[in-house]
C-alpha cells in the first residue's frame, strides 16, 4: 500500500507533470508565432519561386535544392533586418513614373532599359563572361551562294566587330564552315531584306552599346577597305551617317558615293542638271546610298524609327537620313580614303515571283519604286500634319492671351 507523503515521487505522477509543461510549451510557441507572423509585412515574408518549388520535389537535386533554399532563407533574414530601418515596406506602393513604359510598378534600380549582342556563357560568374567587349556592329544580309564574298568581307573587320548576318534564304548551318561564323549572331527569315531585319531586330535599345553600326550588301568587295581605319577617319570629319567610297565606272546611281582620289572624305558633289535644287540638299550633299551605310548610335536611334514596318526595301531612305543629324551637309558624308566596289550581284531580287507575266526580279524592282513613292508621300504627309498643329498650337495659346 502506497502512504500518501509519497505520492510526490510517483512515476506516473512526474509523466503526467511532464506532459503538461510540454502542453503549455507547444501552446506558448504556437500563440507567439501567430503573433509574430501578423507582425511581418506580407511583402517581406519568405516566397519560393515555383522553379525552386518544383527543383524541391526533385529528389536527385539535393546539393542546389539545399543551396537555393539556403540563399532563400538568408534573403529574408537579411530583408527583415533592413526592414527596420526603412520607412515604407509595402511594394505594391511602388510607382515611378520616370520608369520606362510598363515598368513603372518596378523600383528605378533594378531596370536594365538597354540590352546588347553580346554572347555569354552558361558557366562561371557573369561578370567574367566577355573578354573582349565588342565597340561597333557590322551585319550583312546574305545568301548562302554569297559566302565566299562575306567571308573574304568579314576578315577585314576586327575582334571589335560584332559579325550578325541575316539570312534571306534560311541557311545558316552550312556557314559553320568559317570558324568566324561560330561566334557570329545568325537570324534567318526566308525571302526578307535587310530592311525589314534591321526594323525587327537592330532596335536602338538592343545595339546601345555599339558606337557604330554597319548595316551592308552582301555584294561588296572590300579588298581595299579596313574596316579600324574607316571608324578613325569617321570620328576625324565628325560624321554621323556615312559610306565607303565606290571605286568603280560603271554602275554609279549618284555621284556622291564616286571616290575622290587623293581625299579622305567629301561630304558634297555635283550632280546631273535639275537633280539638286539646293547644294546642301540630296543628292548633292547630306546624302549617302543604302548599300553600305553607317550609322553612330544616336543617328540610327533617329534612323530606326523612320523605318517602315511595311515598306521593306528602304528605297527613299536614303533621301530622308539629313533629317536625323544637324547640319546634316556636315555630318552626312562619303569616306574617299576607304573604299569599297558594289559588285551589283542582283541575288535579292530573284527571290521574287513570277506574276501577270513578269519575271521574279521585274516584280521586286517594281515593288522597290512604287515604295518609295509611297515613303515620300508619308514623309510629306507627316511634315504638313506637323507643321498645322504647330500653327493650330499657336493660334490657341495667341486667343488664350487675348
């Protein structure tokens, strides 16, 4: 029989005091983490990305699942401690109007508005991905019965060229033959200009990083051309939208782009009577052809966005380039002292369609001017649309006054 002064040391009563503590403990935690997770803004409480939920469910991923999570979990140990000291932690409270369209609901430090053509690895830290960083762009639309052309053109061009060839019959894989093309940017489209290539993906935005951009023929022959020392005479005469000379005597549309011998560069010619109504004007200056043009950075920024969506062989172009750079007799010009010949391989136009009886090339050529007409026609159109609200502006702020 079990006296009663010894109750205290029975077993089943030091269980029965055990279970309460641990009761009472499981309570107290549960009751203080409800607290503390009302206390947390919902903006800074740990979120896993679905990515990183799916690689938790992979079990052969143990080794960068625990790596994840631990980078995930010292994140936001980090970000509730720097919540303290911030003012404002709701980030749907973000807006910043200064922001690029769309982005306005991002915080101003994290946007990257620009991009590049730069090829990067899939290994290693980024910031030792490029060991050259490449200063200008050269692109060249191309046939593959071209290459052996836009090989022999690609060599005069150095490591601080970007090589991107665009290709309007769809072949790419064939030029791997060139180790040059291995590390070139391909984008192929069957039976596209260069135009319309340029449009889509040379957007301003995308070549920032390039102080010039080419956009040239496949049919150049650049046995005389260096592409270092044509940059450097460009930078000397201060032009913003130029061309290699053509040393040739036959096949000359205009004579601006004719070589002057002895000369580095001539920004003015002249021309066949009647085709210059003034000698600061195209095409006896301020003026060089689409063939082989070039551009700096802020004249193609200009340049592109005069480009047409529809009108994809640019023919008016080139007449219109004096509208971006100011004055545009003096930084539109043609370098004489680096040269080029057009050997005039009519490769495009055949890729047309034989209609109403006409042959490929007579359909693409007809197509050519007919936009340009078209293109003179918008730019006059959007001159005159300017120019009355101008003056419908003016007379309002002059009956404002009154």
């Amino acid at each position: 029989m079990v006296k009663p002064g010894n109750m205290a040391s029975s077993p089943l009563l030091k269980i029965s005091n055990e279970i309460m503590r641990i009761t009472v403990t499981i309570i107290s935690g549960a009751i203080l983490g409800f607290f503390l997770g009302i206390s947390i803004p919902t903006s800074h409480r740990l979120h896993l990305p679905s990515s990183i939920i799916a690689n938790i469910m992979d079990k052969n991923s143990g080794l960068a699942t625990q790596a994840l999570l631990n980078h995930a979990l010292s994140s936001a140990h980090s970000g509730n401690r720097n919540n303290s000291r911030s003012l404002h932690t709701d980030t749907s409270k973000i807006y910043a109007p200064t922001n690029p369209r769309g982005a306005e609901r991002l915080p101003p430090n994290i946007i990257v508005a620009e991009s590049d053509l730069y090829r990067r690895r899939l290994w290693g830290k980024p910031d030792e991905d490029l060991q050259i960083q490449p200063k200008y762009l050269v692109t060249f639309t191309v046939g593959h019965d071209q290459k052996n052309n836009i090989d022999a053109a690609v060599k005069r061009f150095s490591e601080n060229f970007t090589i991107m060839l665009f290709h309007y019959d769809g072949r790419t894989s064939e030029w791997d033959e060139f180790e040059w093309s291995k590390k070139a940017i391909h984008v192929a489209v069957r039976k596209q200009t260069k135009w319309w290539f340029a449009k889509r993906f040379l957007h301003p935005d995308i070549v920032a990083p390039y102080d010039y951009i080419f956009i040239w023929d496949e049919d150049l022959g650049l046995d005389h051309f260096d592409a270092e020392e044509y940059i450097k005479l460009v930078k000397k005469h201060g032009l913003e939208i130029s061309q290699p000379a053509l040393d040739q005597r036959k096949g000359l549309s205009w004579q601006m782009t004719k070589r002057r011998r002895g000369r580095e560069v001539h920004q003015e010619t002249e021309e066949k009577p009647g085709r210059c109504s003034d000698p600061h004007l195209p095409p006896c200056a301020a003026f060089v052809e689409i063939m082989a043009t070039v551009f700096s950075r802020d004249a193609w920024r200009c340049a592109w966005h005069m480009i047409q969506n529809d009108l994809v062989h640019g023919w008016g172009i080139d007449f219109a380039l004096r509208r971006c750079v100011e004055p545009a007799h003096e930084k539109i010009g043609v370098v004489d002292a680096q040269w080029i010949i057009h050997r005039g391989i009519p490769s495009l136009r055949n890729q047309g369609i034989a209609e109403n009886g006409k042959s490929p090339w007579r359909g693409v050529q007809d197509r050519c001017k007919n936009e340009w007409r078209m293109f003179q026609d918008r730019m006059a159109n959007a001159e005159k649309a300017y120019f009355e609200a101008m003056r419908n502006s003016t007379a309002v702020k002059g009956v404002d006054k009154g």
